[in-house]
C-alpha cells in the first residue's frame, strides 16, 4: 500500500533538498555574519542585528511580497538573475532558496552568535599565544568549542525551512517539482477536503519535526561543557 | 629602534582616563618582574608587549627583532614567546596531552626550551596525562599552562599574575615549578605580579610600576636596597641575597652563607647542601642596630656594619636606615624615637642584629 501519492513523495524530496541546502549556506554565510556580530564593536552592529532578526517578527507574507517583488523582471534580485541568464527568481526553485534563507537567517545565526560571545576572546587569544594562526585557530579551537552552537544553527535552519509556508506561497507559487513543498501539499489537500492525505503529510511533518527537535536537545543536554538554549532573544 | 639585547619597548597607550606612558628594558636572561599596585597597568603593559592588545603608538623588540613599530606588526601566533594568563585558559575540548601537543606541533624553528618528557617531568603533570582540564584543579590546570607554554618553543615567557587565582598553598606549590623552571631552563621570563613575595623569590630584574608610569628598573638588589625610591613595599620591604651554602650544622639543624670571610648568616637549614645557590629575603622589619657589641642576646646573627643613609618613612614613627654589611646593602625599619636615642647618622659604624632570614631557595 502506498501512502503517498507520487506528488507527494515529490513534495517530500523537494522540501528536504530545499531545507538541506538552504541550511548547507546558512551556516556557510551565516557564520562569517556571526562572528562579526558577535566581535564587532562598529556602530552599525545594532542596525545589522536588527536586520538579521527582522524576519522573526515580519509576517511571512510581508517578506514573501517583497521578494517576490525584487525577483520579479523589474525587481533587483530578478535582474540580476535574467543578467545571469537563470531567468527571473520569482516562481523557480533558486528563488525559493534564496527567499528561505532571508526567512531562516535569524534561526542560524543567532544560536553560532550566542556560542562564539559565550566562547568569548580568551581562547582565540591563548591559541595565538600557541602559534596558531586565525584560520588554524578557527577549525581547531573555535569550531570545536562552539559546537553544540552549530549543531542548534543547522537543525533549527533545516526544521524552520521545513515548516515555511506563507514566503514559499509568494516567492515559489505551486508548481509541481519546482517549488511545490509539503506545507504547500497540505493546504492544497485541505483547500481540495481530501483531509486524508492532509493528515498523512501532517502527521509525518509533525512527528519529523518532533524528533529532529528532540535530538537536538538531547545533544546540548548530553555535552557537559556548554548549554545553548534553543533560542535567546537577541541583545539590545 | 637600537639594537640590543633583551625585551626593549616604548610605548604610549590611552584608554578612557588610563595612560600607559613608559619605556621599559628587560635583560635578556633570568626573571624581570613588572611589580605594582592594582590598576597600575601591568596586565595592559604585559598584553602590549605580547601584541595582544591594539595600542598604535607602541615599539617592541625582542633580541634585535624588531615586533612592533609603527611601521609594523608582528602576530602574536608569529612571535617566539610563551604566555600564561592569570587564570588557567587551557582548550577544555583537548586532554592535558592534546593541549601540551598544540602548543608542540605549533612550536616554530628556535631551539626547544625543553622536551615533552622534560616539561611533563618538571611541571609533574604525567598523571595528569588523559585527563580533560574540566576534572583538573585550578593549580593543576596552571602547571598544564605552564608545560604547554614551554613546549611552544618560546625565546622568551610572559607570566600575568599566573597565581593569582590560587588559594595560598596551591601559590607556594607553583612558585616552587617556578623557581625550578627558572633554575634549570635558563629561558628568559618578564612576571607581572603585585605580590612582593613572589617578587622576592623569582624575580632578577625589577620594574615598578605605578598609574601607568614606570617608577624605577634595574636589578632586583640595587633597586631593593634604595631608600629614596617610592617603591610602595610597605611591610614588605627589604633585600634580597645570593649566596651558597658554606656550612651546615648538623646539631642544631642551621645553615650557613658567608658573606665576606668571618662573616656569616646563619639560619634554618632546610635539608640543603654544601655549595647549593640559595635566596635569602631580609626584611626590613627584621634587623634592629645597637652601637655596643650585643652581648648575650639570643639573635645569632650579629654583624658589623655601618650606617649609609636614613630616610623618613609614611608613619611618622619609624625611620628606613640603610646598611652596608659586609659588601652587601641591608635595610633597617627602626623607630625615630631609637634612632634619636643612640644619635644614628649616616657613615657611623653600627652592629646589626638579623632576627630571622627568609629563605626562598
């Protein structure tokens, strides 16, 4: 018997090829942004704070309305992809990715934020003191003690990415394949009353979610050294 | 910058109401301590001078190498030194072993210091080994710090109050690794601490630093026995002396120094041996001056000497009388009241009582 139907399945493996790669270059771009919030002493650090928090508080449609504009052919984001020749972002998966990552940014860079503040200066400066040069001491101090930091970055990026809806709606629409995600399945399968495979789709994301959650906080708990909270409010 | 020898630097750092305006000289061998009160800028010079802190207008070199001008700066991770941080910083991600190979495969080209097993026997840290630093105490986690610094291949070690956060038995047990890593590697360290104790017993060279300024620096000796010097000792002032052990009685369980022929100190022996360099402390507190041969006393050590300078003191009721003794400068903290009794001036000869010699071998 098979319980999803081939859309779904499709839906299913495009959501986790989205979330996977958007959480991959999150915790790549996301990094070098944290690191800056967390050392930078420049006076523009609150307005590029505020900026990375934005999307927690904006209505996911707000942001999906914007972007949707600035990928569109007279928006920025949509120039710059025709001038790349990938064609406007608006209604493609590239544009979904890039649209998820403004949406999940504050879900990986503030936990890697909060780990590299509570690591604070005097290990980066005990490692110099050994010899060990800004990169070498990047992989083999800071890294390692900030782990359970981007453990939480990567699972709350890829959980967040997983259960976005309003920004897919706007930025992707609902094409089959291309930016049809499992959360826009289910609305379609509810606004259709087939409430069956709603459930399914539901109930598989939910308990997904569950776990991944679960094991993340089994981990911080299991690491001795460090306790990151799932989430911290940004400083003022 | 001229060359020469040793860790020279100048430099001139601001940072709210603080200015750090000096220019110091440390020799090239043995312990030079940067002694001061709190907040007189000792951790900010000792960081200035490792490059750990951004100051602009700073000149450092080390040896004839020049690590910092204005022209230049030298990493910190680039230069040859070793630094141990007042509070034990070792990796908690790393075993004991794992952090004492960082510093090791990290080392530069310079000679070694010392070897693994060398460092790890001297510091007696073996069985510490396997452990990770969360299961060390704090005294243990430092003489990690210490092996770890050594193994970096440092030409010179910077020490910021490394005891400071040990309790006072833990202190004396470092101090003594101290001692031994200054007695048998010979490698050059710059200590900043506020504790005159320590000073006495490690340091070679002393820097007295006061509100950002240097108050006075040259070898420990000269600068300890100066009256005029605002050195702020307090309780604690007195000499330091260098001597080998020339007898040792056994009966009474004393040892011997002799400072010119026919003239000795003798004091607790405390399972020396014959010809063994030890430091002696004598505070000033400790010595008391008759102008008749004492007779009958129960102080043994009773020298001839002669008075070559008294100076006032911040408590209106003593007076600071310095010694010559036997080719070597003692002080004296004696009453002005007794002082005006027996008519002490200076180049009048005078017998000098020792109570008691510290010893810090």
């Amino acid at each position: 018997m098979n319980l999803f139907s081939s859309a779904d399945w499709q839906a299913i493996w495009l959501t986790l090829k989205l979330a996977a790669l958007v959480s991959v270059l999150l915790i790549l771009l996301g990094t070098p942004l944290a690191w800056w919030l967390a050392r930078s002493r420049s006076r523009f650090k609150h307005w590029v704070a505020a900026l990375t928090a934005l999307p927690l508080v904006l209505p996911p449609s707000v942001l999906g309305f914007y972007l949707l504009l600035a990928m569109g052919p007279e928006g920025p984001l949509g120039k710059v992809g025709l001038w790349f020749g990938a064609g406007t972002l608006a209604f493609s998966f590239p544009g979904l990715v890039i649209a998820s990552m403004i949406y999940s940014l504050p879900f990986v860079v503030q936990p890697i934020q909060n780990a590299m503040e509570t690591l604070g200066q005097r290990p980066l400066e005990v490692a110099a003191t050994l010899g060990a040069g800004p990169i070498d001491t990047f992989f083999r101090v800071v890294l390692p003690l900030t782990r359970p930091g981007f453990i939480s970055a990567a699972v709350l990026g890829f959980a967040h990415t997983l259960g976005e809806f309003g920004v897919v709606l706007m930025v992707g629409g609902n094409i089959p394949g291309v930016t049809q995600v499992v959360s826009v399945q289910i609305y379609q399968y509810v606004e259709a009353i087939n409430y069956r495979q709603a459930h399914l789709l539901s109930a598989s994301l939910l308990i997904f979610s569950l776990v991944l959650i679960t094991l993340l906080y089994s981990f911080n708990r299991g690491g001795k050294r460090q306790h990151f909270s799932l989430w911290r409010a940004p400083r003022p | 910058m001229k060359t020469a020898s040793g860790l020279l630097a100048k430099l001139c750092w601001q940072r709210e109401d603080f200015e750090l305006k000096l220019e110091l000289h440390c020799p090239a061998e043995g312990v030079s301590a940067i002694y001061g009160p709190s907040g007189a800028g000792k951790t900010t010079l000792l960081r200035c001078l490792a490059g750990l802190e951004n100051a602009q207008q700073l000149e450092v070199s080390f040896n004839g190498d020049c690590w910092q001008s204005a022209q230049q700066f030298l990493p910190v991770h680039k230069r040859p030194l070793g630094f141990i941080f007042q509070e034990p910083s070792l990796f908690e991600h790393l075993s004991v072993r794992e952090n004492l190979a960082f510093a090791e495969k990290r080392a530069g080209t310079n000679p070694p210091v010392c070897s693994f097993d060398q460092a790890v026997a001297l510091l007696a840290i073996k069985p510490l080994l396997g452990r990770h630093p969360a299961h060390l105490s704090g005294g243990e986690k430092q003489r990690v710090a210490i092996a770890r610094a050594l193994l970096v291949k440092p030409k010179i070690i910077f020490m910021d109050e490394p005891l400071a956060s040990l309790d006072m038995a833990r202190k004396r047990e470092i101090l003594d690794y101290l001692e031994k890593i200054k007695r048998v590697l010979r490698v050059p360290m710059v200590y900043v601490s506020h504790s005159a104790d320590e000073i006495a017993r490690l340091a070679d060279y002393l820097a007295v630093l006061d509100k950002g300024r240097l108050l006075a620096q040259g070898p420990i000796n000269s600068l300890l026995s100066r009256l005029d010097l605002p050195i702020p000792l307090g309780e604690d002032a007195g000499v330091i002396i260098e001597a080998a052990i020339s007898d040792i009685d056994t009966q009474w369980h004393l040892a011997k120094i002799t400072l010119s022929p026919g003239q000795h100190l003798w004091f607790k022996d405390k399972g020396f041996t014959m010809g063994q360099a030890v430091r002696i402390r004598i505070l000033a507190r400790d010595v008391s001056v008759a102008v008749q041969e004492p007779v009958n006393g129960s102080i043994i050590n009773v020298l001839p000497g002669r008075v070559v300078a008294c100076e006032a003191e911040p408590h209106p009721a003593t007076q600071l009388l310095k010694l010559h003794v036997a080719g070597y400068d003692l002080l004296a903290r004696v009453t002005r009241y007794s002082s005006q009794q027996l008519n002490i001036t200076a180049g009048q000869s005078i017998w000098i009582q020792i109570k008691s010699v510290a010893i810090a071998p």
